[in-house]
C-alpha cells in the first residue's frame, strides 16, 4: 500500500473519531477507537509494542512504547493535551530510528480542529517498511 493513501485513511479516521468524540478524552481511549476503525477496514496494527535500546554492552529492555504501528510501515504516536510539547516530535523520531522506519505521525486529539492536531514525521534514514 503507498504510505499516503495510508495515512490519508488515518486522518480521514481521527478527523471522524474527533468530531464524534471530541478533544476531552484520555490517550488510550483515542488509540481504542482508532484501532478499532483500522482493523474494521481490514489493516495489520500492532498495538503497544515495546522496543529495547541498546547503549554499549548494556541492553535496556521496554525503553520506549509505541502506541500503533500500521501495515508494519507507519508508526503513530496518539496525544492528548494542549499545548504539544516540541519533545513529542524527538520522541516519535527516536522510535523511528529505533525501528528504522521512515513514516510515522504524531496524533494530538486535544485541539479544537483535529486538522490542527495532525503531524507527519520522517526518518529521512529509515526504509519504508519492515
């Protein structure tokens, strides 16, 4: 599948998620709905998975999270606060490069258009899928 019809379903799912939820939930229950849309069209998601870093001789098991990863070529990271911290953006990037993915997307749903809460974020380094 090409990453931007992909990722264009998943905005066209956020945008319907947010206006018939609104901005006022909790993380976990946006990633419920959004993976629950996404694998009622039929795509591969994988939720929650732990990745290790690996620092020298030293193996950090669990390190980091990531919240969905769609068709094994599009990490999404799921918020929900105001105002986003720019951190959010190095978070994403690192989860990339730990994968070695290039595509994923940063999801704030607390915004009052959720246009406003959509980011696409690249590892210019990472291949297009698993």
């Amino acid at each position: 599948m090409d990453i931007n019809i992909l990722t264009g379903i998943v905005i066209e799912l956020c945008i319907k998620i947010h206006s018939k939820i609104g901005p006022g939930c909790f993380e976990r229950v946006y990633e419920e709905i959004l993976y629950y849309e996404l694998t009622k069209l039929g795509f591969k998601v994988e939720r929650q998975i732990l990745l290790p870093i690996v620092y020298e001789e030293l193996k950090i098991e669990n390190a980091y999270k990531l919240d969905l990863l769609v068709e094994d070529m599009l990490v999404i990271e799921l918020k929900s606060l105001s105002p986003l911290p720019p951190v959010y953006f190095k978070q994403i990037r690192t989860q990339l490069s730990l994968i070695n993915l290039k595509n994923g997307m940063l999801l704030n749903f607390k915004v009052e258009l959720m246009k406003e809460g959509i980011h696409r974020v690249y590892n210019n380094h990472g291949r297009m899928k698993l």
